[in-house]
C-alpha cells in the first residue's frame, strides 16, 4: 500500500517504520522542521508542508495513497487532514489519533475518520483486558462505531468451560473471530473446546454486547 502520514512526531515515525518493514510505500508530512528526519526513517519520502493546506496535499499525490494516518499531537490537525484527505481525494482508508479522549465523539464519518485511535482509552482497555474474567471489555471500535471488537474470559466454573464452541449461543449481528489461550491464537471451529482461562475475541454491534456476555458467562 502506499501510506501518507501527518505527523512526523515520534508517534508517526512509529507508524512509519512499522509499514516499512512490511514493506509499505511511506510518506510522512510534518510543517515542523525540527521534526524533519530522513535518518529517521530513510525508506520513507519526506515531505516538509503544512497537511491541513490543500495544495499541499494536492502536491503530495494524497489522491494516490491507499491510506491516511492523520498522527499528529493535535486533535483540530487530525480532524482537518482527515476530513480533506476523504472529502477532497476520495483517500479509501482515513485513521486518526486521537490524543484528547474528550474528542472522541467527533471522530467520525462527519469528519472522514474511518478508523479512530485513542490512546488513553486503548490503555484503559488494555488494562481491563488483563484483570477482568467474566466482564466483557471493549478493545477497539471499528467503521465509525457500527461494531466493535470485545473480549470475555471464561470463568473457572461458567457452564461453558469444557464445552464446545457450538454450544455458544451468540445473538444476531455478533461473531467469535479468535480464542487466545496460553500463548496460542486459535480460529475457533465448531469442535473445539472453550477452557476456563480463554480469552474469547467477539466482533459485535454494541447493542447486543451484553447478550454476548451473557451467553459467555451465564449459559
């Protein structure tokens, strides 16, 4: 894919070297040069401009890249690169940092923002993740909040350890995608065993978030 991101800060040269190494074309935008480090990342083009300027994004060939990552420490920049990058240049794929959790509600498709990533509340989560059996957590939200991914651990004594995956009983608009266990990922089939201890991965709608708890820890 070929990949702009705005924001040349230490967050998007993450990015950046991350999408190198699985072999992305790369172009990074940053109207700080102090922030302007070819060393930093040498297979990536770099471009020394102002992404919330149209012409430059016009200059830069956006209307190329299969990707936008608006990445920079500010929420108004990421919003305005956002919104021109998919109302201007039909951009296929918009994601936008997040730094303000505050903001999160305006990270939408109003804006552009396919994709939205807030680190303090992906922490949160993180955190969540790792302490709580039984609970469903949520992890990200996907296509401007249409469904989300969650995780359930499998409590000791739910009903369904031991069980095969056929025997959970999932609502409408809810799928199983991945049972981590032990270090392992597993795709689950219909004839695999849920373990107490399995983190159980759901990409579902929120409305029907509970049920799938649930089903998980209740059935």
């Amino acid at each position: 894919m070929r990949v702009a991101i705005a924001g040349a800060g230490a967050v998007g040269r993450s990015i950046a070297r991350e999408l190198v190494d699985n072999q992305h074309q790369v172009m990074l935008i940053e109207r700080d040069l102090s922030h302007i480090d070819p060393a930093a990342v040498e297979e990536a083009e770099w471009v020394h401009a102002d992404a919330c300027e149209l012409q430059t994004l016009e200059d830069a060939g956006i209307e190329s890249c299969d990707v936008v990552i608006a990445a920079t420490g500010d929420d108004k920049v990421n919003l305005v690169v956002s919104l021109l990058a998919k109302t201007e240049f039909a951009v296929r794929r918009v994601v936008a940092r997040v730094n303000d959790p505050r903001n999160e509600w305006l990270f939408g498709e109003n804006w552009g923002v396919d994709v939205s990533v807030s680190t303090p509340r992906l922490l949160a989560a993180l955190v969540e993740e790792a302490v709580a059996v039984g609970d469903l957590v949520r992890l990200l939200t996907l296509r401007q909040g249409q469904a989300n991914l969650v995780e359930v651990t499998l409590p000791t004594h739910a009903p369904l350890a031991g069980r095969p995956v056929r025997d959970l009983a999932l609502p409408p608009d809810s799928a199983l995608v991945t049972i981590l266990r032990g270090g392992r990922v597993i795709v689950p089939q219909a004839d695999d065993s849920l373990e107490p201890g399995d983190e159980l991965l759901f990409v579902a709608t929120a409305a029907v978030e509970e049920e799938i708890r649930m089903a998980v820890v209740d059935a």
